[in-house]
C-alpha cells in the first residue's frame, strides 16, 4: 500500500481501491484510484501495510492509525497468512506539522534513491521540498492556535501526550495486534464451518461474518460501515485487528524419542509431520487493565475475557478445540492503591444475579454448553469472590452449566503445580464428552459441544496453568483419534516441550496486555517444572504489576476507552489533578539511594554460588518500635540462605551481617506488636531459627517507610500497607523453602514483645581496612564498596578460623 499526502488529504492506495482520510473534518471515504486523477500532484510518504483505523481523543483532532511495520506469524490453514503489527503510524488528521514518520519507501515513486542518504523520512530532495510547503501551512495554522494557548491548553496537551504514548506502547512494545488479510482471525473453526452452512451468512460480507467481540479496530473504522458509502469499496478496508496471541508451529511426531532403541519403535509409527495454532482473541467489551476492569458490566460482559483456540493440523485433517477465560462474572472490585489489595463485592445479591444470568445466557448461545473452572481459593481475602460466585451459579440453576471449584493454591501448596493434574484426572468425563471440532477437505467430521470457562481472581497466573494443562490433555486425544497416538503411549517430550512452550509465551502475552507484565508461573507452563529463575522472575513481575497498577494503568485505561470507542474512564479527572502528578514524580524518585544500598548489599553478600530471590529494607524492631521510617536492616534471601545486615545511615556503611542456611529456618511469624510508649500496634515479622540444632533464634523486623521491589520504591501509608508487605516477605521465604522441599511455617498471630537473639559468633563484623589475615574487631565496620572477592575470601577466614 502507498500513502499519499495532499494539502488536505491523506489518501491510502492499494491497487485499484483508495481510502481518502480528509484533514479538514476527518471523515474517512472509500474510492477508487481512477479519483486520483483529480488531485493535485499528490506526494508519497510511503508504503504501509494496513490500516488500523480512526482514533480522536475527545476534545482533540482525529488521528489516522497505519501500520508500517509488521511479521509474518505463519499461515493459517496453510493458505492464509497471518500478520503481527510491530510498528504504527499515527498521522494527524489535522493542518497541523507531521512528524517524520520513518516509512518504508515506495519503489514506484522513489525509483533510484539511495535511502540510507534520505535520512528517517526516506524522501528525495524533490519530494521534501514539496512535502515542506504543506507542512508550511500547516505550521501558520498551528502558530495561529499557539497565541491563544492557555494553561488548560498546555495540561490538555499534556494528557493527549501521555495517551498517545501509551497507544504507542500497546502497539509497537506488546506484540499484542493481529490480523490477516484472507482469513478471519475473529471466528473459531468451528464458527467458519456453521456460517458456509448458514444461507443467510454466506451472504454477508467478509467483515460481516466477523465476531464483534473481537473485532478490535471496529469502533475506529465506523465511517466506513456507513450506509452511505459503498459496500464494495469499503469491504476491501475493512479488515479486524485482533488483539491478543498468535502462533503457528510445525513440529515432528517422533516416538522414538521416547524409546531406548529403534527396536522398542512399534511398527507403523514413522515420524510424521503436523502443525499447532494457537489463537487468543481478546473480548473488547469491558476491556481495560487489571484493576481498573475487574467483574460484570450491566450488559453481562466479565472483564480480561480472552477466547483460546489450540488447532492441530495434520494432512488434510483440522482438529480444533477452544477454552475462554474471563473474570468472576459479579460485580466486584479491587482498589488497587496498595500491593494485592483484597476484593470487595460492589453491588446488591440481586444486581449481581442479573449481570451473571446474562453472561451465561452468552456463553450457552455460543458454546451451548459451559463447564466453569474456578480456580480462586477457598479461604482468606478470595473467599468473599468465591463464596459469591458459587452462590450465584446454585440460584442460576441452568442445566447447562457444570461448576467445578479447585483451590489451586490448596492444592499446589509448596509451588507443586503439577498438582493440576488432580483435577484434569477427575474431570476426565468431561473432557471427553465436551469432544472437539474436526474437520477435513470433505467438511465437518464432529463438533465441540461446550467450552470450559476457566478463572481465577485475575484470569493470568493459575489460568494458565490450568489451560496448559487441558490442551495437552485434549492434544494427546486428538492424536488418538487420528491414529497417530497408540493408547498406551505418551507424547514425545518435543511434542510436548512444544505446546508448553506456545502456551507460556500465549500467558505472556494475555499477561502483558491486563497486567503489564509477563505471567507468573509461566517458568512452570514453559517448562515443566517451576526453578529458582522462575521465582526470581515472579517476584520482579508480582511488583511490576503494583507499581504499573499504580502509576500507569489509568492512562492506558483512557487510550483503550478511546480505541473502542467506550465512554472513558473515572480515572480521568484524577489524572489531570497535579498534586496526583507530585506525588506520582514523587513516588518514582523517592528513596532512590536506599534501592543501591540493598543492591549494593546483595553484590557484597551473595556469592555467585546462590541466586538472590529477594532484598527488602528494614527497621529492627530491637532498636527501634517507634515511629520511625529510616531503614537500618536489610534482608536478603537466596536459594540457599538468607542474609541479616545492619546499615548505619549517618556513615552509609554496613557495620555486620549474619548468614542463616534455609535448613536452619525454623518458622515464621507475623502480627502486631504493642508499642511501649505509645500503646500502638506495630506490624512485624519475626523469623525463627537454629544454629547447631539449638532452637530459640530469631529476629524481628518491621517496614520502613518505604517497600522495595526489585529496583522499585514504593511509598507504605498505613498499617495495613505495612501488613501486606510483610506478608510478601513471608510468603517469598516459605517459598523458597518449598523449593528445598523445607517444611516451614508460617503463623500470624499477636507477637510478643522480646529482644532478638542470635548465636554468639555467627554474626560477622568487619573492617575494609583491616587485612584478611587480623583478628575481627567489634567496632570495625563494613564499607558498602568493599569488594565481593574480599569479602568471601573475608568470610572464608572467619569460617576456617570458627573450625
């Protein structure tokens, strides 16, 4: 496609059909290249590949969406080829100067010119000079407004920047957008095969027979449904944009991997080529962000709802089955101004209800039948959720929905995640009534008769874990049913490393889009098995997710509110308001020099035998259980250990540390402690353990005024904060202790008041300048630049000299 400039116009062509996007009111019209001949000497800016459509801020020009950058993903059916958007453009619709828009060139119009000397805009000379007389007139214009700026003006200005940078984000930084120009992206297999049965769809036109639901530039290509253009030319533009996940795989069926020799190889089980698809589809009603868009909406539309086709393709043979995930269909909430804060239902019993009839009444319109997964616990902060949906689902009573509850945290206590397993084994009936869709060159063979609806609280983690889970299940009977699969076999570990490997970078992505981070537990999906880098990467996306959450998300809510064309987000007056912007800019710079120093801990105290989980900012509460803020302990634990260090401020130096074997860890404790002075109830974690097998170790911290979370700060305002930044910390040390199969628990519970106590030799105190081969002295102290190889070779003496 080439893109064309006129005074007044841009203008799209690809071959015989043109799409003109005027400047002067932004309206968007279909016609023909025969109309060029009109124009006067248009200019070409260069090729793109699509377009996305029409998106206006309120209050502001409309701005044309291109995409100038793109992969190709695979094809689909063999035939089709699908496309992810890498790279857009954003035009505006608007007299106003353009941006140099870094375009491919067109070969037809810029024949012969070198583009490495054209520079970013890849025009010649010629070309630029007329290019510069439109970006003239459009300069006069826009200093004609610039006189008449005001304050509002330039906060207004402000916020259309930062919702353009968030749309620029969503398009060139998530590999979140796909599309293609032959097949329809928004339908399952076996919604294509039902439409050619259907006279009446047949009919329709290609754009027609898509899937509101996902059809995600809809909104933005509105001029174009309208009945007075015509459908002829405009059919041809009107290709949907999904958001979501795309992947197309060709793998080898080969058993032999599984054998120890060729002669354990049954006969007739050559290796065999076939392909696996996997699309995501992500609804556009009720879309949005992770705390911003949580529950039901009036219309029965649940949030982070994400429709997931896994296809396999072997021969002439389609084989397809499909999973939705989507949030709690109740109206609740979970403000999300603190780190995990708890859910709250938000409206009557009797509201709630009629959201939930509604979504289900889809669901069953389309899939006809529904087996709803709830995979949120049983206890604690997600009871209220769970409590609820279950009573809602008993007052339903629809004979054609199944409810199975799994407390997946219950059950795969001590990250044991192949504990999925238990349920996958036990609703196996299920699976294999619910059957799938089969197709070959002939027609339909079977179809699927239901849809299993998986949640949990976010729809993200354990969602996909559990969706893994099924597709290999599925996948395995799919192969029976091809003959490719004996029944006692088991997939060769390619086979599987494969599917697990599609479905993890699928919770990636679905993750990146409502969270803003990759998935956790996606080290387990990917893999098989959950490892200490896994843990490490969970902990750093957990607290991405809180600070995105906080800082980030309101924006991003308001650009896709703009997007798909929903009434914006309440968010917005609070954006605008500058003192949530000080105290935003605050929050992003504050504590900066305390984020080193742990940093600075953890380089000096870890040797690069043990992987470092976590770091956190202290106050011992031996010192000190008043009101004060001022970190003067780090905590740093490690697959192996975990690290107590006392930091000085006033000579920013590390004065001692202890090191701690997770096998002498004991128990963890947490709850208030009564203040002395001031009869306050103070959050602390006591962490109990054994030296040489005695027991009666332990120390005791509270938080500072500030959390940290891998090179992030975040601000604690109430005890409550306190509590839920403690509980992290518990939480990431039983963990730890799971991995080392370590039975170690945690109690919350009133603490008691009582100084701290450690062994008598087992904390070492050091000096930089001392040598590594003198006696440790008590009032030497640790300086933060210390080098790591001093200090092990340090830490070595002490140890040799306690033997």
């Amino acid at each position: 496609m080439e893109l064309l400039a006129t005074e007044n116009a841009y203008i799209v062509k690809d071959g015989y059909y043109c799409l003109w996007f005027n400047k002067l009111d932004g309206k968007i019209e279909a016609k023909t290249s025969y109309d060029l001949v009109d124009t006067c000497d248009p200019i070409c800016l260069g090729k793109i590949h699509a377009v996305i459509g029409k998106f206006q801020i309120p209050d502001s020009e409309p701005r044309l969406l291109v995409v100038k950058q793109q992969s190709l993903v695979g094809h689909l059916h063999r035939l089709h080829p699908v496309y992810r958007v890498d790279r857009i453009a954003v035009l505006p619709l608007s007299p106003t100067e353009l941006d140099e828009l870094d375009l491919e060139s067109c070969e037809k119009h810029h024949f012969g010119v070198d583009s490495e000397k054209l520079g970013c805009s890849r025009q010649p000379r010629g070309l630029q000079k007329k290019w510069s007389s439109f970006r003239s007139a459009g300069s006069a214009a826009a200093l004609r407004i610039k006189h008449r700026t005001t304050k509002e003006f330039k906060e207004k200005e402000k916020f259309e920047k930062r919702i353009l940078e968030e749309l620029l984000k969503m398009f060139n930084d998530a590999d979140s957008f796909y599309y293609s120009p032959t097949a329809d992206l928004t339908n399952s297999i076996q919604r294509q095969c039902r439409m050619k049965l259907d006279e009446q769809q047949r009919e329709r036109l290609s754009w027609q027979r898509a899937d509101e639901r996902f059809f995600w530039n809809k909104h933005m290509l509105e001029d174009l449904q309208s009945e007075e253009q015509d459908p002829s030319l405009t059919s041809h533009w009107l290709t949907p944009v999904i958001q979501g996940f795309v992947q197309i795989e060709s793998c080898i069926l080969d058993f032999s991997e599984n054998q120890q020799s060729d002669h354990d190889v049954p006969p007739g089980t050559e290796p065999t080529r076939f392909t696996i698809t996997i699309i995501s589809r992500r609804n556009r009603h009720r879309a949005g962000t992770r705390y911003r868009r949580r529950g039901v909406d009036k219309d029965g539309y649940s949030a982070n709802y994400v429709e997931t086709e896994q296809i396999i393709q072997f021969g002439e043979h389609e084989a397809s089955f499909t999973m939705v995930r989507g949030s709690v269909p109740i109206y609740w909430s979970q403000p999300g101004y603190k780190y995990r804060p708890p859910p709250r239902l938000d409206r009557t019993e009797q509201e709630s209800q009629k959201a939930l009839d509604r979504h289900i009444a889809q669901e069953v319109a389309i899939y006809e039948k529904v087996c709803i997964i709830s995979l949120v616990e049983q206890t604690g902060k997600e009871k209220v959720i769970a409590d609820a949906f279950l009573d809602h689902i008993v007052e339903l009573n629809n004979e054609d929905v199944t409810y199975v509850s799994f407390d997946f945290h219950e059950y795969c206590r001590g990250l044991r995640l192949e504990n999925v397993s238990v349920l996958v084994d036990a609703i196996d009936d299920i699976i294999h009534s619910m059957r799938f869709c089969w197709r070959d060159s002939a027609g339909i063979i079977c179809e699927q008769l239901g849809v299993f609806r998986v949640n949990c609280i976010d729809c993200l983690d354990r969602t996909n874990v559990m969706q893994t889970a099924l597709a290999r299940a599925i996948m395995e009977i799919q192969f029976r049913k091809y003959g490719l699969l004996h029944p006692e076999q088991v997939l060769p570990v390619s086979c599987r490393f494969l599917c697990q490997q599609l479905w993890a970078n699928n919770g990636d992505v679905l993750s990146h889009q409502y969270a803003g981070t990759a998935a956790l537990k996606g080290d387990f999906t990917r893999t098989g098995e959950l490892r200490f880098a896994g843990l490490v990467k969970d902990g750093y996306n957990s607290a991405n997710r809180y600070y995105l959450n906080r800082f980030k998300d309101a924006y991003r809510q308001v650009a896709i509110d703009v997007m798909l064309g929903d009434t914006m987000s309440e968010d917005l007056l609070a954006l605008n308001s500058k003192s949530q912007a000080d105290e935003m800019q605050w929050m992003l710079n504050k504590d900066e020099h305390m984020m080193h120093i742990i940093d600075d801990c953890r380089k000096l105290l870890v040797p690069d035998s043990e992987m470092c989980l976590g770091g956190w900012g202290l106050v011992d509460c031996d010192s000190d259980l008043g009101d004060s803020e001022d970190m003067n302990a780090i905590l740093i634990l490690t697959n192996h250990a975990f690290y107590v260090a006392d930091y000085i401020e006033e000579m920013d130096r590390i004065s001692q540390f202890h090191r701690v074997s997770l096998e002498d860890l004991e128990l963890m404790e947490m709850g208030p402690i009564t203040s002395v002075f001031k009869n306050k109830k103070v959050w602390c974690i006591r962490i109990n353990y054994t030296h040489n097998n005695y027991s009666g170790y332990f120390y005791t911290f509270r938080t500072a005024g500030t959390r940290f979370f891998n090179n992030m700060a975040i601000s604690i305002r109430s005890s409550e904060e306190a509590a839920e930044a403690l509980e992290a910390i518990c939480e990431t040390f039983t963990g730890a202790a799971a991995l080392k199969s370590l039975d170690v628990h945690y109690s919350r519970a009133k603490l008691s008041r009582k100084s701290s106590k450690s062994p008598e030799g087992a904390v070492y105190v050091l000096n930089r300048a001392e040598s590594l081969d003198s006696e440790p002295s008590l009032s030497s102290s640790i300086i933060r630049n210390l080098s790591e190889h001093s200090l092990v070779k340090k830490i070595q003496h002490f140890e040799r000299r306690r033997v």
